[in-house]
C-alpha cells in the first residue's frame, strides 16, 4: 500500500470511528464477508466444474474407465507440484485448521488460505478425488473473514465473530441453506448465540446466498422435492436407521483415523503420493460411483435412479437383479470413507463434509430397499430414507446433529420429515459420541487441549498464553552455595521471596524459599556449613512448557496449593508462573472474551 493510499485508509477509519458505532461497523463488515466468502464458494464450485467438463470431452469417452484410474493420479500430482514448487506451506483440513487458528492464534489466519484451496481443492475434487468442497469453501471464507477483520484494525473477538460468518456464508453459499449454515456455525465453531452475534450470522448468511443466486441462478447441488410426507407407521423402521448409521459413522470416523495414521508413517511426500496415488486410483476404477464429490449418486437416488448412481463399473453386474444392486450400495457406503481418506493421504485437499452427505443417501436408500424387497408387504419412501440416512452419517460423523436437521430440512423446502429428522439425528449422535468423544475435525485438537467449545471457562483458559505470565527475573542458586553467598548475593539483592536451584546444565532441582531459611538468616556460625542444597525442597508440582495447557495449569496450582509453581522448557528451569498472576490475566481475558 502506497503512503497516499495508506494516509486515505488513516482517514477513512478516523471518519469510521468518528460516525459509525462499533455495532453497526460489524453488521457492514458481516455483510462484507458473506459476499466474499459466497465468492470463494462460487469459485471454488465452477472451477471443479469446468475441471470436471474438460475431462468429459469427446477425445477421453472411449477410455473412461480406464482413465478413472489415471485422472484422480494426476489431480494429486499437480497437487504436489503445486505444494512443493509454490506454496511450500501446510494445507491442513479446512475446518480443522479454522478451529485451531480460533482457540490458539487469536483468530488470525494466513492469507495463503485465501488462494491455497482456491486452486488445490478443485484439482483434487476436480480429476476425480472422493473428497467434498465445504471443507476448503470454509477455509477460504474463515481466511477472508480473518484477513478482513485485521484490514480494519478489529480485534480479536470480532475477528472470531467473523471466521464464523465467513463459516455460515460459505455453508449457505455451497447448499443455499441460510438457516442450517447459522446453526452449523454456532455448533461447530461454538459461537455464542446472543443478539450481538446472530445478527451478523444473519448478514452474512443472507449476503452469501444472494450472491450464490447471483451468480448461479436457482440451481441447487441438490435437487429434491418432498412428495412422500412421513408415516408415522415408520417410526419402527427410522429407529433401526438410526442405529445403522451411528454405527456407520463410528465405522466412517475410525477408518479415517486409522488411515491418516497410515500414512503418517511415511515422512515422504512423494511416498504417501505413490501408495495414496495408486490405491485411489484403484478403489475408483472398481467403483466409479466414489469418483469426485458424489452429488451425482444423491441426486440420482432421490430421483430413484439407482442405476444411474451406481454408473457403470468394469465388471457386467445384472442391475435389474435388486439385490445386486442392494450389495453394490452397500459396496459404495464401505469404501467411500476409505477412498476420501486415500485420497487426503495421498496428498489431495478437500472437505470430508459431502462424502459423509454421500454415504448417508447411499445407506438410507439401501435400507429402504431391503425393507421393500424382503417380502413382507413393507412399503415405505426409498427418497425419505436416502434424506434421513444423509442425517445420520451428518450428526454422527461431524457430531453435528442440528446442523444435519435443518440442512436436510432446507433442502426438502419443508419440514414434513422432522420427526424422523431430529429421531435419526439424535440417535445416531448418541451412539458415535459414546465410542468417539469428538468429530473428525475436533478430535486432535481436543487431545492437545486446543478446542474451543461452549465452556467459556475452558475457552478462557485456551485462549490465554502462557508466555505472558511466566517470570523469569529470579535469581537462580547453584546447590554448593554457601548460605553467605545465597543471602549476599540472592536475598539481599531480590525483592523476590524464592529462588530456584539449578545444576550447571541448568536442570531444575529445587527452591529455596526466604520462610524456610529465616529462622538461621542471622545465624553466621552456619554462613559457611549450610549450602544450598541441604536448604532447598522439592516443588510439589511442576509446569512443562510444551505440554500443559492453561487448563492443566489451573488444575495443578489447585491441587498443590502452593502460590508459585516453576516451569521446565526443553527439561531445563525455565521460570515461574504466580497463582495471582495468572487468576489476574484470567480475568482480564474474562472481560475481553465476554464484552
């Protein structure tokens, strides 16, 4: 930015300061990131789509089965190339890394998150990785809520408030879903739901789908409308749906760990490409049905064209034979969490939001089939079942169970089907929550401590750093000391009250505290016997840097019940973190977080 440029902005926030209340500035810049995040959205949509189209010409129809092994391969190598040549940075999952840069960076966010999914995702989804977009299209638009938030001098808190309108506008962009994308921002980023954060979740939802309708048209990812109401004769066959899928979705979370575990054995890039690379390449060839996205199986199973969903394999399956194509279902639902998550192994970029969307419809349609095909004079709505199986996996896998309701309720443009809705949503929550504590995206974090929820205590705790309370202006004492020298050369010189010991590696050993060593202050007869290390104690706890969160902290100041307890970084003395200390910067970032 040039110095005219830069004296014009100066201006600017002067007159903005001067005239529009803080409130009001946050609902402009609301409305602000929802058209950029629905633009990110856009982009991120056509640029797989036109991807998607140049694959599709005449020249590559006669070789398409075999070039479902080849495209998905040479997506992930430009992927690579495109990582190792360009943007030599980290590309994590997109909601994962939203959450992280939330409870551990302030919500600050690179701007490189801006452009990196904007061309990674639709090379990765584009040639035929099994991946979703919703993931990226949240990163791009937290990337420009952040980055938008810093232009104008906001501070933290908005900034958060931000990251979660740029979530909500891309949701609402992706699936022109206003309402479930505010619920999905609230639950899956832990928003406050208070009038001074839903009105700018509502800007910004509102912002983003009129910009997805600009651009796009009424044209929807999925295309349905509810004929069959629900029938309460059901009930008996939802409840066993539910129990399907939540145990399906503790499947789905469990392949995922285990193959990101996987690969992360393997410290080469290149490695993971070529057995990643390969092994997608495979899955796809034998399943086509699991290459890209997968709106084209939904959409073709709520029309009830399961051949079409099941699209053409390399083997002469008879699909007029139901139970065959049952099998094959069944066959897509098993291996789509195992081919989405290939393909992030391999090194593609992409959302694991839509596959578990894919593996819903596909379990819900097979169910109803069975159901209609087993002889019993059973009827009920194969559509229906494909929705509320798309519930499932949702509140289960991504524990989002709200966010599953109203998305699928938005979709079917009523709410016919919400007392099977929250049933299934609820069910199948309960079941993955009790084998899985946390979603895909938060389990990680969890485990280090770093996710924000809707306990403002935790988040207070998370939010602070310990480098602001940590002291280290004490005076340190090595174990041969004399007592002459700790009170000439310590006591006398600190108005502190204990001093660390050390080793001459600097390892800490023990504190000498001014109470244990003031009854023999002024007793010179044992200046030169007593040292340091006969005066010294062992702390009853220890803090260590790189492990304990702010939480843990707390936890051990109330159960030593000391005042002061010292901190090892990298196994050596480090410092000091005061109880009065850090009860004071807790409150202090009480007040910011909560005003």
């Amino acid at each position: 930015m040039s110095l005219k440029s830069k004296n014009l902005f100066r201006k600017f926030l002067i007159w903005r300061y001067k005239h529009i209340s803080e409130r009001q500035f946050i609902y402009i810049l609301s409305i602000l990131v929802g058209f950029l995040a629905g633009i990110g959205t856009v982009l991120l949509k056509n640029l797989t789509h036109y991807i998607r189209l140049l694959l599709e010409l005449d020249f590559f129809k006669d070789y398409k089965n075999s070039l479902y092994f080849i495209f998905p391969i040479i997506g992930l190598i430009l992927v690579y190339i495109i990582k190792q040549t360009w943007l030599k940075k980290h590309i994590g999952h997109g909601i994962s890394t939203t959450l992280y840069a939330i409870s551990k960076l302030g919500g600050i966010i690179p701007k490189y998150n801006i452009y990196a999914g904007l061309i990674t995702a639709p090379l990765t989804a584009g040639f035929g990785g099994s991946v979703g977009l919703q993931g990226p299209a949240v990163s791009i638009g937290s990337a420009l809520g952040s980055n938008a938030a810093r232009f104008f001098h906001m501070n933290q808190k908005t900034r958060m408030l931000l990251i979660g309108c740029a979530a909500a506008g891309a949701m609402a962009s992706m699936f022109k879903a206003p309402i479930a994308a505010i619920i999905f921002a609230v639950e899956i980023f832990s928003l406050d739901i208070a009038f001074t954060s839903l009105i700018p979740l509502l800007l910004a939802s509102v912002s983003a789908v009129v910009t997805s309708y600009f651009f796009l048209g009424t044209d929807v990812l999925l295309r349905f409308e509810l004929l069959d109401k629900f029938q309460i004769n059901d009930i008996g066959f939802y409840i066993i749906l539910a129990l399907i899928t939540g145990l399906a979705s503790v499947y789905f979370s469990k392949v995922f760990f285990a193959i990101t575990n996987f690969f992360k054995q393997f410290q080469s890039r290149a490695k993971r490409l070529l057995i990643g690379g390969l092994a997608i390449g495979t899955i796809l060839y034998i399943i086509p049905a699991l290459y890209g996205e997968g709106y084209g199986i939904m959409n073709n199973l709520l029309k009830g064209d399961h051949v079409a969903a099941i699209g053409k394999t390399p083997f002469n399956f008879d699909l007029s034979n139901i139970w065959i194509v049952i099998g094959l279902l069944l066959g897509i639902a098993v291996f789509k969490a195992i081919a989405m998550t290939t393909t992030f192994g391999a090194g593609g970029v992409g959302g694991v939001f839509i596959p578990t969307l894919v593996m819903g419809s596909v379990l819900g349609n097979a169910f109803a089939k069975i159901i209609n095909n087993i002889g019993l004079d059973f009827s009920v709505s194969e559509s229906n079942f494909t929705l509320i199986g798309m519930t499932g996996l949702m509140a289960g896998v991504l524990h989002a169970p709200l966010t599953a309701i109203f998305l699928i309720a938005e979709i079917t443009g009523g709410y016919e089907l919400f007392v099977p809705l929250m049933l299934v949503s609820a069910i199948s929550f309960s079941i993955t929550k009790y084998y899985i504590s946390h979603s895909i995206y938060t389990l990680k974090l969890a485990q280090r401590g770093e996710l924000m929820t809707h306990d403002k205590d935790k988040n207070v705790l998370m939010l602070m750093n310990i480098d602001k309370i940590i002291e280290t202006d004490f005076i340190i004492l090595k174990p041969e000391m004399k007592l002459r020298d700790i009170l000439k050369n310590a006591v006398a010189k600190s108005s502190r009250n204990h001093f660390p010991v050390v080793d001459n590696e600097n390892r800490f050993l023990g504190v000498i505290r001014l109470d244990d060593i003031r009854h023999i202050m002024f007793d010179s007869d044992l200046y030169d016997k007593v040292d340091a290390s006969s005066l010294m104690r062992g702390s009853r706890d220890i803090i260590t840097y790189e492990k304990d969160s702010m939480n843990v902290i707390m936890d051990k100041f109330k159960k030593s019940g000391i005042w002061n307890l010292p901190v090892i970084k990298d196994n050596k003395y480090y410092g000091f973190v005061s109880k009065s200390k850090l009860l004071t910067a807790y409150r202090r970032e009480l007040i910011n977080f909560t005003s």
